[in-house]
C-alpha cells in the first residue's frame, strides 16, 4: 500500500477530524499512533488496523519531548510522518474573557504544535519524512468569537513555511487549511442536524466535509505522490464561503 511500512503519528487522532485523519493512514498502510489526553471512546480502526493510543498533554512541553525521544522512537524506532491536528476553541468573545484564557487556546493550536515538531524533526530528518499541520480557514478571515484561534491558525501556517524552508531538504512541512467539516461535536457548533444542513447549504459544494476526506488530503500531502510539494497551503473547504454582498447585491437586482 503507498505507505506501507511508515510510521505516522496524529496528535488528537482519537476523535473527529483527527480520528478520520488517522484512519485514512491506516487504510494507506501506515502503522499509526495517536495521542491525546483522554482516550477514545472506541478505537480508532480502519482496513483492518489498529491505531496506538498514547496519553499525553501536548502542553506540557517535558512530557512531549520524552514521548517523543524515548516512548515513540524505542516502540517504533523510526517516525515518516507527523500530523499536528490537536486544537479547538470555545466561542469566546475577545472582551468576555482574561488575556490568560485566550493565551491558552494560542498555546494549544500554535505553541504546542511548535514542541511536538522540534520534539519530532530528529527522527523526521533520519526518515526524510513529512509534517502535516492542520490549520483553519479562521486563519485567513477574520474569526470574531474565536480570535485566538485564528491568530494561532494564522500563526501554525506561518511557522509551516518558515519550517520548510529551514528543515528542507530532509523533511516536507505542508498546511491543510481546512473548512467546516462535520464530526460528531458539530451540534455543539451548529445545532441539530437542520442547522448543520443549513449551514452546510453555504457552502459551494452544499455540505460540510467529512473527517475522512481530510484524512485523504493528509495523505496526499504525506506520500511520494507530493514528494516536492513543501511549505504549501492546501485549502480543503468546499469552495470556501459565498461572499455575503452577492446576495445583497442580486436582491438589489430583483426589487
């Protein structure tokens, strides 16, 4: 298979996107770990595989680092590639909160994705192996509500280039920047099934993703197949988002 034999590690892999991000290696062929802090509620399975469960914060930069040099490389001895795909935020608006509550979502989606690279590039730079971080369209527009994480989404991007740059040619780092996509928290964003159909009819391609077709792209990304693809943004959002003044501008049109 296209990636039979290579180790892949999916920080958040237990769950929604990351769990489909985690299954699609495993059906490439991949021996696939994941980590998180809780486990998953089922195992994360797919062709016939099992991905590894690991408990870890990535937001206790000592422990990443000893599972990284010492749990990860005496289990498995090598590591091809790296998916940074742990993150998240509250909807928080900018003034509701402390500055040390936002400083936290920055550490989760930009500074610990930065610990577990470093933590990671040694065995990636002896695989000449891949890494995969995965960003957000709230990095590219404004994010009201969600502020921090779109400053660290923005951020995560920006660090990919300059990682690319600096660690090639041993190690590709590549960005999906990644669109609404529809997992089994979506009600907490969307509501019932009618709001996620609603907002998924704002969409051009009239839905939102599915976690496994992330997991597609992420391959993609981390095969031969883009072997001088690197510090590319790959936008997986359905078409984007419908500018809002066209349909203000067509019912100007018909009145």
């Amino acid at each position: 298979m296209e990636l039979d034999g290579r180790v892949v590690l999916v920080t958040g892999g237990t769950r929604g996107v990351g769990a489909g991000i985690a299954r699609a290696f495993l059906r490439a062929g991949a021996r696939v770990a994941v980590c998180a802090r809780r486990p998953p509620d089922t195992p994360v399975e797919a062709a016939g595989r099992t991905a590894d469960f690991h408990p870890l914060d990535l937001r206790e930069p000592t422990a990443v680092r000893e599972f990284l040099t010492t749990t990860l490389a005496e289990r498995y001895g090598r590591l091809d590639v790296l998916v940074n795909n742990a993150g998240g935020t509250p909807y928080r608006l900018l003034g509701e909160d402390e500055a040390e509550r936002h400083a936290r979502v920055v550490e989760l989606n930009l500074t610990a994705p930065l610990a577990v690279s470093l933590a990671a590039h040694p065995l990636l730079r002896a695989s000449r192996g891949a890494v995969v971080m995965i960003g957000s369209v709230s990095g590219t527009r404004p994010s009201p509500g969600t502020a921090a994480y779109g400053a660290a989404k923005a951020g995560l991007e920006n660090l990919a280039r300059s990682m690319a740059v600096e660690w090639a040619p041993e190690v590709r780092v590549n960005t999906l920047v990644l669109g609404m996509v529809r997992t089994e928290l979506s009600h907490l964003h969307y509501g019932d099934d009618d709001g996620v159909a609603a907002v998924g009819r704002t969409v051009p391609l009239g839905r939102l993703a599915a976690p496994d077709e992330i997991g597609e792209a992420a391959v993609f990304l981390a095969s031969d197949r883009a072997a001088y693809v690197s510090g590319a943004s790959l936008l997986v959002h359905g078409g984007g988002e419908r500018p809002a003044f066209l349909d203000a501008a067509t019912a100007n049109k018909e009145s």
